[in-house]
C-alpha cells in the first residue's frame, strides 16, 4: 500500500512538472509569436533560442493556443493538474472525514457537529492523541476525499483546513463571527437533502480556484431539493448561510435560515497535503503587510456589492 501510494504521487508531481514545462515553452511561443506579428524588439530572455522556436510557431495550430488561453485565463478550463486532483468530481459522491484540535472546548464539538450536518455524507472523529500522519493515513486508507480540521481560540472556532486526498490541495481559512443555529432567531427545521450551491463573485483565478475546494465538498444535489447553501464573495471574506425555501401560492420563494452563520477568509494554499505541508509548494499565500494589500482584491475584481446598490439606487428613483 505505501509503495503505491509512493508511486502514485510520483506520476502526480511528474505530471505537474510536465505541465509546468509545458506552459512555460507555450507562453515563450506566444510572446515570440506577438513580436514578429508586431514588429517589435524581441524579449531578451527570448533571444537565445528564437531560432529554436521559429519553425515551432510557424506549424502551430490554434489548440496550443486555446489550451493556454483556457488553462491560464479562465481557471480552470484547460487540462492541468487541478483537474487532476477532482478528477472523479461529480461521479461519486465525496467522504468527508471532520475532526478538531486536540482537547476541543463544548463549543468547538457543537460547531463540528452542525459543520457534519452540513456536509453530506461527513463523520466526525474524536482527534485524541493521534498525530496528523496517522490521520490522514487512515483517511487515505478508508477512501476518504476531503479531510477537514477546525481550530479554535478559547472556546471560538478561528481556523478552517480543507485538506483534499490523496495529494492535495490543502486551503487554509481563517473563521470569524461565528453564529451557532442555536443563536438564531426563528430557525426553521433542516433536512438532509444534497444541498443547491450558490457562489457569487468568484471572478478571478484564484475565485475560480477557492470556489472548486468548497463546491466539490458537496455531492450533486437532486432537482427537488430544497436545500441552498451560499458563498458569498465580498472584499476576500466569504459570508456562508444556509437557508430551506418553499413556494408560497405557486410563485412566490419563502426563505428560511437553518444557520450556521460564518465568515471565511482564505489566506494559503499548499499543493500538497496537510501532514507534508513543510515541504509541499505554496501555490497561494496572503500577504497582508504588503502597501498594497488594502486596495488589492484576490477572489474577485471587484467588491462584488457596488452594481447591487447601484441597482438598488436607479429602483429607489
């Protein structure tokens, strides 16, 4: 078992390098390609092997192209190692495995409780002693996709992890104002159907990215169901709710909330998994002392509020 399991993330990192390789020689391509078309100065570090690439980019047909435009551009719609890792998305339902830090105060073990009613077809598991190897061996063993851990800071949960198996990726969140369902006023009563997805203002490469690691978390829910979970994107925090509706008189849609309520924010990605996180590569790292990071946005291009309050103003007029 650990021999394939050496074997199997070999061919993973050596097609990820392969890939790597190749967007590098086709980005190298595009450039050369646009400053013969242009007439303009050819980059320097593009010089040495010009020649090299010449007759390549005569004989090139538009598939490298599209394939660069869609894998770089879009997030997601060329082949690439992330398709890799959610290759079986949508196919068969996700095994979710949720645990705690070690000695969980009464109010973390209640938030892990109402994040497995959640997530569909999730166990939660006492942490005890266990260190994290033998955790996510056992996941690993028992087929299980996505393994999730829950921090917390004197009794408020603080920290999410969403570690995907076999081989990553592992997103880090960051947990504020956390809502119990208990908390909530008039919650309504909340059944375990597969849930319909919501995701609003996940534009950028990065969104796109964030919004597969949470939406491949849940099973492909049924047309009747009338469940709806939604993530939404404003200025890199993500606001989750969790509602049931019913229609009223054959039209109308009545909401009501079963909670929790949270916030998210995203703040790290490692390509590997949780237990080789020393020395797996960083694909994403918050930086938030940098000059700029105030006015800069990852998850989107905008704060993803403005054209609903303009719309909102032309209505009021």
């Amino acid at each position: 078992m650990l021999r394939r399991q050496a074997r199997l993330r070999r061919e993973y990192l050596f097609r990820k390098a392969l890939e790597n390789r190749r967007r590098v020689t086709l980005d190298k391509k595009e450039r050369l390609k646009r400053s013969l078309e242009e007439g303009t100065q050819i980059d320097t570090d593009l010089r040495r092997h010009a020649l090299k690439f010449v007759d390549k980019v005569q004989w090139d047909d538009k598939g490298p192209e599209l394939a660069v435009a869609l894998g770089t551009e879009s997030g997601g719609g060329g082949i690439n190692h992330e398709d890799d890792e959610y290759r079986w998305a949508g196919v068969e339902d996700p095994k979710i495995m949720i645990t705690t830090s070690r000695d969980p105060s009464s109010r973390l073990k209640m938030f892990v409780k109402e994040l497995r009613l959640i997530l569909p077809n999730s166990q939660r598991m006492n942490r005890g002693n266990y260190e994290m190897k033998q955790l996510v061996h056992a996941c690993r063993a028992n087929d299980v996709t996505d393994f999730i851990i829950v921090h917390e800071h004197r009794g408020v949960p603080n920290s999410l992890v969403i570690c995907h198996l076999p081989y990553g990726p592992t997103a880090y969140f960051t947990i504020s104002d956390v809502t119990m369902r208990h908390d909530i006023p008039d919650l309504g009563t909340m059944s375990e159907q597969f849930p319909h997805l919501i995701f609003h203002n996940f534009t950028t490469k990065l969104g796109t990215r964030v919004s597969n690691i949470l939406k491949y978390l849940f099973p492909v829910p049924k047309e009747d169901s009338r469940r709806v979970i939604t993530f939404a994107n404003h200025n890199d925090y993500i606001t989750f709710r969790h509602h049931m509706y019913k229609k009223v008189n054959g039209k109308d849609i009545e909401l009501t909330e079963v909670g929790p309520r949270f916030m998210l924010r995203l703040y790290e990605i490692k390509l590997g998994t949780i237990d080789t996180a020393a020395a797996s590569d960083t694909e994403w790292a918050l930086r938030p002392y940098m000059n700029t990071a105030i006015k800069r946005r990852f998850l989107s291009f905008d704060d993803g509020w403005k054209q609903d309050d303009d719309f909102e103003e032309e209505e009021a007029q």
